[in-house]
C-alpha cells in the first residue's frame, strides 16, 4: 500500500507591528489582555505562539506558522481581532488603533530561545539600548496626543 506523503514545514516568524502613530496606548494595566487576546487569536488560527511582548507603541509576536495559513490572513486577523477587542474591552470610550502595515521575519529552529528571549525582554532591550535594528520600528513616537473618542 503506497504510504501519503508527509509535509514537515516548520516557518517561524518574528512579528512586529506598532500602535496607530506609535502612541503609547498600551499601557501597563492593559498589556496582559491585549496580549492574552493576540496570543489566543493566533491559536485559534493554527499558530504555535512562542512568545509575546513589546512597547507602549508596538507588539513583537514569535509563531510558528501552519502551512495552509498565509502571514497576511494570520496579520489581518490577529490585528483585527485584537484592535476590536481593545476597543470593546480595554479602551471603552479611548482611542486605539494599530499602524498600517507590519514587519515579519523569519528565523530558524536554532534561534528560537534567542528571539523568545528578545521578545520577553523587551523593555529591558529599550532600557539597555541592547536592540536589534532589523526588527524594530524605526520611525520616531508620536509627539501629540490620540485622537479623542473610539475611531481607529
């Protein structure tokens, strides 16, 4: 009996994307549940989270990504997701929104605890200005205030 054949794919991915204008809108009181809710969307999609962590202003997110998953649906929808759930939940009657667009690199097996350290570590990296260029966002903050209400 001819035997079906096996895929073995394993992409691993480094996420990033920012705040709308890189404002500071996740703030300490915030972050666990906007995390809890782009980790859980990710899983819901298929995805092997390794890690998340970030910024006031922006989010890195370390998956392995399922082979019939594109990482544009997996952006769309974890953005989406997590964008609605921020506003619904975290920033009842605030702004919040996210950046357009989103930096994705891959990286190998070999490297995972390197970059799952990274990620958890985040604002140790930003204190110690111990980063890694390729994967932050490079535009300045923001100098002005959110716009006022819930559109974004």
């Amino acid at each position: 009996m001819p035997q079906e054949p096996r895929n073995s794919i394993h992409v691993y991915l480094h996420l990033v994307w920012g705040t709308y204008l890189r404002y500071p809108l996740i703030t300490p009181d915030k972050e666990d549940a906007l995390f809890r809710c782009i980790e859980a969307e990710s899983i819901r999609l298929g995805c092997n989270v390794l890690a998340t962590g970030g910024m006031p202003d922006h989010v890195h997110l370390a998956v392995t990504l399922p082979t019939p998953l594109s990482m544009a649906k997996l952006m769309q929808q974890v953005k989406g997701v997590s964008s609605a759930f921020a506003r619904d939940q975290l920033y009842e009657g605030e702004f919040f929104g996210w950046q357009e667009g989103y930096g994705a690199f891959s990286f190998s097996q070999t490297q995972c605890d390197k970059v799952i350290n990274y990620i958890k570590n985040q604002k140790q990296h930003h204190e110690q200005k111990t980063l890694w260029p390729s994967v932050e966002i490079t535009t300045p903050p923001s100098t002005s205030s959110p716009p006022s209400g819930t559109d974004g």
